[in-house]
C-alpha cells in the first residue's frame, strides 16, 4: 500500500473513531444542523447537557480527527463541523463499493 493511501486510510479511521463515541457523534451532528456559522461551546454544552469537561475532551478528540474546527471570537469559541472532512471520509468508505473481490484474495474461483 502506498503511503498517500496509509494516510488517507488511517484519517479514516480516526474519524470513524471519533464518531464511534455516542456523545462525540451528538456533537457533530449538532454542529451539521448549525450549518457553516457552528455554534458556540455554552449552546453546544446546553443543547446536550454535557458537564464542560466532557465538552472540551470530546470537542478536543473531534478536532483532532479533523472533523471539527475551533475558532475564538472574543471570548466564545465557536466550533464547526468539517463537512469536507466528512465527505472525504464517506468518498473513501464508499470508493470501492460493488467493485467485487478479487478470486486470489478470496480463496474462490468460479467453476465456469
């Protein structure tokens, strides 16, 4: 395997693995209905009722992922979903969908 596709394997699996977490996967999905603008970590905190602690280390695994962006503007920080990101991950999952196996990888060969 190519380095280029290691990466873009191992991104996807630590986006998967973010998402893999039921309140990181709220947050997210909090942040795509905000759309482009996000929202601010007090809503974020209000809407899900998590303690800011948990706020900040899920944000934190999320943005580290690549799946969410961070911004300060004066004393909020307002997070946004990375719907590129995403995308990319979706676009890798789905990239090979129905292409088949190859016989030597899978043991089998048809009897034609």
């Amino acid at each position: 395997m190519k380095k280029r596709e290691q990466q873009r394997e191992q991104a996807a699996a630590d986006a998967l693995a973010a998402l893999g977490n039921r309140t990181r996967l709220r947050i997210f999905k909090l942040l795509v209905r905000a759309g482009p603008g996000g929202a601010n970590v007090g809503t974020i905190q209000r809407m899900l009722d998590v303690p800011a602690a948990t706020l900040a280390h899920h944000l934190g695994t999320l943005a580290l992922a690549g799946l969410v962006g961070q911004q300060r503007r004066g004393r909020e920080v307002i997070c946004t979903a990375n719907y590129k990101a995403v995308a990319d991950v979706l676009d890798y999952v789905k990239g090979e969908c129905c292409t088949g196996l190859d016989a030597a990888a899978t043991g089998h060969v048809d009897a034609a």
